[in-house]
C-alpha cells in the first residue's frame, strides 16, 4: 500500500502534464494500472472475482 504522503503528493497538479502519476483509488498502488477501471491489475482482480466491477466476468471454458 502506497504511504499517504505519495498518495497526496499524487493528488495535486503537476507543474508538467507528464508527471502525472496515476494511482489505484483502493489500495494507492501506481504500477500496473488500469485507467478504464481506474485500478490495479490486483485490485482489478479481486472486485472481478466478487462480482462488482461491472460489465465484467470471469472467463471459463
């Protein structure tokens, strides 16, 4: 889980567009990040299991 500090200092407006960090709105992380759903691939994972990201299912054939 990413400190509350980089959380914050994430949050603001960077003074170049290219800085922007971009970071999971569950846990804070900013590496493996989905800006469809606007989370992790870990955290992506786990609401797709439960069921709440929608439009969503797990795939078996």
């Amino acid at each position: 889980m990413a400190r509350q500090a980089q959380i914050a200092k994430s949050k603001k407006k960077p003074k170049f567009t290219t800085r922007l960090v971009r970071r999971c709105a569950l846990c804070g992380r900013n590496r493996g990040y989905m800006r469809d759903f606007g989370l992790c691939r870990i955290c992506f994972r786990e609401q797709a299991e439960k069921g709440t990201v929608p439009g969503i299912r797990k795939s078996s054939w």
